[in-house]
C-alpha cells in the first residue's frame, strides 16, 4: 500500500520495508487480526507503528518491559510522533491526564503494563477512547507453556471486548508451535493471519565446551585467540 511506504518514508527515512513487514502493515491496516513471529531486531515496532499512524485513533500497546516501553515512546517521540507510556511511578492524577490526553488527540500511542490496563481506572476510561488498535507486545507472556508467563495477559481478551471490533496485533521473538496456539486461543483471534520469519541467524555461532579447574584463564585464552571479535560468555551465576 501505497500510504503505508509514504509513512514509513516520513517518519523512518526508509524507502522500503524489510521481508514480510510490509504485508503485516498492510494487514493491520485492512482491519485484520494478525500474529508475527519476527526475531529480535526483525523490526517488530515498524509492523504496528506504521499502521498506528495510518489509522484513526489511539494505538494502545500492552508490554510487559517498562525499560522497552520508555525506548519506544523516546523513538517515536523524536520522529514528532505523540506517545506516551503510563508506568507504575505515575499517580493516579497523571495517569487519569495522560489518558484524557490520548482520548482528546494528545497522544497517538499510548503505552501501558498489562497489570495497568487491568485496574479499573484504565478499564473505565479505556472504554471512552477510540482506539484504533490493540498491540499485544511480548505475545508470549500470555501463554502457561512460555518461559516468561505474566498471569495478568490472561485477561486482556475481556478488557479487549470492552472496545468492540478493534483490530489487535501480537508480537513475539519467541513462540513455539504450543505458545502460538496458546496466544490466538486466549487473545480470541482465531483467524488471525500468522506470519513467522525465519530465525535462522547465519552470522551467529555457538559452542559449549567442558569445565575445566581453570576456568578464568580458559577465558583469557579464548578472548586472546579471538581478539578484535563479538562475543557472549553465560555465567551460571553473577557472582560467577
């Protein structure tokens, strides 16, 4: 769509979107459910942002990361785009401005925990708002069998309903075959269109090697034989 690569020109300087963003952008825009599977720093932002600004409306982003949230709303915020993220540190006056704010225009997207969007201020002035999109960041917290399940994202199915036929998006990097059914199950999408890059990372290479009793100069070795190179190294432990 034509709109979609004019806003991401605008806004991101691009001139073409990476494999597959430009369909999920084009999917949300039409009004579609839709779950995608994108590996870190696949662009998962620009498939809800773009359309976020498509759209008439409020673009409601759930996440479960309060440090992703603030990255966010600094990066959109620099573009000259209106976001803003409702945090546990603000009071009860703050967050019932910032939502007034989204609801009268102030904001375009507005940012929030799902332990926040289920009190029942939220849900009372959620239900006010036009919001032209639900954005299930970190899609997986919401399922029992994903390593970083978060209890609240089991509710957000009924505060959705609250809005009526709302488009919504889920995002993930990680999701097993079990954890993708898990999210359409319990996010009520079941004719979401599913889109899954591939996670295959040719530039990445893993090795783990037996313990021995000198460990710290193992190390040393190792970086000196690599010197000039990126790497990780996993303690079991910080102290370690």
């Amino acid at each position: 769509m034509e709109k979609s690569r004019e806003i991401l020109k605008k806004y991101w300087g691009f001139d073409s979107f990476r494999p597959m963003q430009e369909t999920i952008v084009d999917d949300v825009i039409y009004g579609h459910d839709v779950l995608a599977l994108l590996p870190t720093g696949g662009g998962k932002s620009i498939c809800f942002q773009v359309p976020g600004i498509a759209l008439e409306g409020v673009v409601v982003v759930i996440s479960p990361l309060i440090a992703l949230m603030q990255d966010q709303v600094s990066s959109l915020q620099k573009r000259g785009i209106k976001a803003i993220a409702i945090t546990g540190g603000m009071s009860e006056k703050e967050i019932d401005i910032a939502i007034d704010n989204a609801r009268f225009g102030g904001y375009k997207f507005l940012y929030t925990s799902p332990e926040r969007i289920n009190s029942r201020l939220f849900q009372e002035r959620f239900k006010l708002m036009k919001v032209a999109l639900i954005v299930v960041d970190e899609a997986h917290c919401i399922s029992e069998w994903g390593h970083d399940f978060r209890p609240e994202y089991r509710n957000l199915r009924n505060i959705v309903r609250l809005l009526g036929d709302v488009p919504m998006i889920g995002l993930t990097a990680t999701a097993t075959p079990k954890v993708q059914e898990d999210i359409l199950k319990n996010l009520d999408m079941p004719d979401a269109n599913t889109f899954k890059a591939s996670f295959n990372r040719p530039n990445l290479y893993y090795e783990v090697r037996t313990k021995t009793k000198n460990i710290e100069s193992d190390i040393i070795r190792f970086i000196k034989q690599h010197k000039g190179k990126s790497g990780v190294i996993y303690c079991l432990s910080r102290k370690k």
